[in-house]
C-alpha cells in the first residue's frame, strides 16, 4: 500500500515593487526589513532577486516606472496565520508602491507534472487555430502546459485583445479551468502593472 507523503509546508512569492529613484542603499534596507519580518514569522528558504528598474504599465502613485524585487520563500503551514503580520508590514510601509503576496505551492505542483511539448510549431493560440472558427484547440493542451505565471508576460499577451481585454474561451479553444488560470494570471500581471488593464 501506497503511503502519500503530507506536505506540511507552504510555498510563497513576494512581488513589489520600489520608487525609481531609489538608491542601492534604500533598496537594500526595504530588503533587510522584509527578510527580517520574514524571519520573525517563521519563513526559511529565503530567497530575493532585485530584477531591476522597469516601466510600469500604467501609472502608480504618479510613478510611470518602479524598480521590481522579488522574494520566495517557504512557511509551515502552521505559521500561514502570522502572514498578516508580513501584510501589516507592507502595507504600513509608503516606499513600496504596489505588492502581491501569492501561493505557489499548486502552481509549482503543477508545473512538475508537466510534459511540455519538445518541438512545438506554435506558442500562439492565434497561429494554433489560424482560419478556425469552431473546433478550436487549447494552447495548453498542444504546448502540454498545466499551468501559467502571471509573471510570464509574453505568453498571457496572447490571450488579450488590443484594448486589453481578456479573451473568453470560445475565442483561445481553450477549457474552463485552464481559462481561468489565464484570468486570475493577467489579473495579477496588471495589478503589478505587468500588463495594462487598457489599450494604448
């Protein structure tokens, strides 16, 4: 008989994002902050990348670019309550000027059982279908996707119109739960400003 092993702990992203004129030294101090409240709430395997200066796509707080950081870590799920105390913190703190919080621990779940498809002749659901107008086939199913990061931009682009509104299914051939993995991706990507929630 099998025994299934019980994943007792929960893996986190923290996304946000600094004004640009912020100096090496004051990136580095938010940094520390956040790492030390981190700590205090019993996170380990703390990891943070400064991904740099970029521009926002749609003004925040009159800013029209924000220096992106991005911190990983894994948190019992014991201690998931004591996450309010890392939102208190971020939310009382003025220099960050939009963040997320997301749990990744299904996402990457998913990703591991992946088979991707070594030789694909599209990544666009628009090439995928061209001339189609019923029978249309999923993006997801052709590439062997499960899943999608809001952070993969590229490929959500795809997946709206050039007003930036969101496709529906009948359009990306798509099936309902990958669609709405789509959705709740491009929702965070524009919250972060990754992506505009208008057309230029």
């Amino acid at each position: 008989m099998e025994i299934k092993t019980i994943n007792l702990t929960e893996h986190f992203e923290l996304y946000y994002i600094l004004p640009p004129s912020f100096t090496e030294e004051f990136i580095q101090k938010t940094i520390d902050k956040n790492q030390t409240v981190l700590e205090n709430i019993g996170a380990t395997n703390i990891i943070t990348n400064k991904e740099g200066l970029r521009k926002l796509q749609y003004k925040i707080k009159n800013h029209e670019s924000g220096f992106y950081v991005l911190t990983t870590f894994d948190i019992d799920k014991v201690n998931l309550v004591k996450l309010i105390t890392l939102e208190k913190s971020l939310n009382y703190n003025l220099d960050i000027i939009r963040y997320i919080n997301v749990n990744q621990t299904e996402y990457l779940l998913q990703k591991a059982k992946e088979k991707l498809n070594p030789t694909p002749e599209f990544t666009d659901h628009r090439n995928l279908n061209k001339g189609k107008i019923k029978d249309k086939k999923s993006i997801f199913e052709y590439l062997g996707r499960r899943t999608v990061d809001y952070k993969e931009i590229s490929f959500l682009r795809q997946f709206m119109t050039p007003y930036a509104k969101i496709l529906g299914k009948d359009r990306t051939g798509m099936s309902a739960k990958s669609q709405r993995k789509v959705t709740v991706a491009i929702k965070r990507a524009r919250h972060m400003a990754l992506l505009p929630f208008v057309g230029e």
